[in-house]
C-alpha cells in the first residue's frame, strides 16, 4: 500500500477487482481491441482505395514520412485507447474516468506540466540550435492546415498510453500488489518496448527503449504523486509535440513535422548523446513538477 494518499484514492477504484487473473485478461482484451480497431482501418481503406492501395499506406506508416500516413498512424490509438475502457467496465466493474483521476485536478496538472515542457524545451531547442541547422520539411501554410488535426492526433496518441501504462496496468497492478517497484517498474518497461524499432533506430534501438522506459518511470512517479494522470499526460503531450510536429529526428515520425533534423535516429555517435540530453531535460522538468505539484 502506498503512503501518498492522493496515489491511494487513484488506486482505490482498482480495488473493487484486483485479481491477476482479470488484469491478464484485460490486458488480452486491449490488444484485440487495438487489433481490431487497426484491422477495421485497414478494412475502411481496403473498401475505399482497393486493397494494394491500403496496403501501400499500411506500409507507409511504419516508417510515416508523410502528412496523411502521420495522421492514420496517430488514428490506430483510438483503438489502444478503447482497450482500457473496455477492459474497466467489463473486468473491474469501474467507470472509465476512474483511469484518469479527478478531472480538475487532470487538467490542472496537464496544463502546468505541458506548459513547463515548452519553456524547458524551447531553451533546449535554441541551445541545439547553436550546434545545428534544422532542415525544412513542411511547407509552413500546410503545417498550419494539418496543426488542428495533428494536435488532436497526439492528444489521442498520448492519453490512450496514459490511461493503458500509467492507469490501467498501474492501478491493478497497484491495487494487488503492494510493492512500489512492481507496479512502477513493470508498465515502464513495457512502455519502452513499445518503443523498439531496429529497423528506424539501427544500434541505437536499445538506447532508445531505455530512455523511453525511464520517461515511464518519471511519468509513474508524477501519477504516484500527484493521483491522477494529468501531469504526466501534460508532460507526454508537450514532448510529443515537440518530437513530431516542431522537430523530428529523421528516420522517425516525421511526415508532420515543421523542420527535422540534419542527422537520423540510427546515427550513434550524435542520437547517443542526445538521448542523454532529453534524459536530462525530462529530469529538469520532473524536478519542477514535483515542487510545484501536490495531490
């Protein structure tokens, strides 16, 4: 049992059911919720497009270069996002908002974290720009067509993550077992391994998984201090925004971003120490959020 009492309430929901056995299960359902979801999008533009063009877009976002694969890629999250929903109301008997906490203090917490990101975040990017010349790749008129449909895409993209790592696995797991470690660990790095792409990343494929995982490990801690998921949805939301439409690393997200990088994910000698720069931006701005926050 955790001693932060804001953490306790979030959990207490998961306690009406916590049997392993029902999370196992919940987790099965979330993963042919996603599929079905991801094979009901492949289906719509198999219908509309004939089936070698939804296979070339299929193909397409894998590796999104371009602005509409982007988009249909951040579409499949809707179907990772109704995985929990489902899964709280038929296995747990609770209600889908119990994932996310107490609303005012989610957007409380979304907003402080979010809006911190983009300071911490812009006096990194001026200081990488000191050292590196973004490279056009949007044209900035069409940018700004797509920016409406593209923040909605991420906004979906990160809450559906959130409520799956941070609410639901770390609610039941929280809510059966007492140790901290399990419950925080266990999400993270499954979180990271969502994050595994040899193909994109090269030998920095590990690296990045790693990195990742300790983003979910600052996000448990936020939840865990705060109870609810705001702050560290606010915090996934702003880096996001930041990784896919201001600035993306080549060989990445990139098909929405305004400038990308002059270097790719799997070039070692310079992502290497840039992944332990973001390590230690996201720690500057957990930091703060942890003076500023309280549940």
């Amino acid at each position: 049992m955790t001693s932060v009492p804001a953490f306790t309430d979030f959990v207490a929901p998961a306690r009406r059911a916590p049997q392993v056995w029902r999370l196992l299960l919940g987790v099965l359902l979330c993963v042919v919720v996603f599929m079905l979801w991801v094979g009901g999008l492949f289906g719509a533009m198999a219908a509309a497009l004939g089936l070698d063009a939804a296979m070339a877009w299929t193909t397409g976002m894998a590796s999104p270069t371009r602005p509409t694969e982007t988009l249909l890629l951040l579409s499949t999250f809707v179907g990772m996002a109704l995985g929990p929903m489902l899964a709280v109301r038929l296995l747990h008997r609770r209600r889908v908002r119990t994932l996310f906490g107490p609303g005012r203090r989610v957007l409380r917490d979304f907003a402080i974290a979010a809006g911190l990101v983009a300071v911490v975040y812009s006096i990194s990017m001026w200081m990488w720009s000191t050292s590196y010349d973004a490279e056009p790749n949007l044209a900035p008129e069409l940018w700004l067509t797509l920016l409406p449909f593209a923040v909605v895409g991420i906004l979906v993209q990160t809450g559906a993550e959130e409520m799956l790592f941070r609410g639901y696995l770390m609610q039941q797991l929280a809510a059966r077992f007492s140790w901290r470690l399990i419950y925080m660990i266990l999400p993270a790095v499954l979180f990271g391994m969502l994050h595994f792409d040899p193909g994109a990343n090269g030998s920095n494929a590990w690296a990045i998984v790693g990195s990742a995982a300790f983003f979910g490990l600052i996000s448990a801690d936020l939840t865990i201090a705060t109870g609810s998921l705001g702050a560290a949805w606010g915090l996934h939301f702003a880096n996001n925004i930041v990784a896919i439409l201001i600035l993306s690393t080549k060989g990445t997200i990139t098909g929405l971003a305004l400038y990308l990088t002059p270097y790719a994910a799997s070039e070692v000698e310079i992502t290497g120490p840039m992944l332990l720069t973001d390590i230690v931006m996201v720690l500057v701005v957990w930091a703060a959020l942890r003076l500023v926050l309280r549940g």
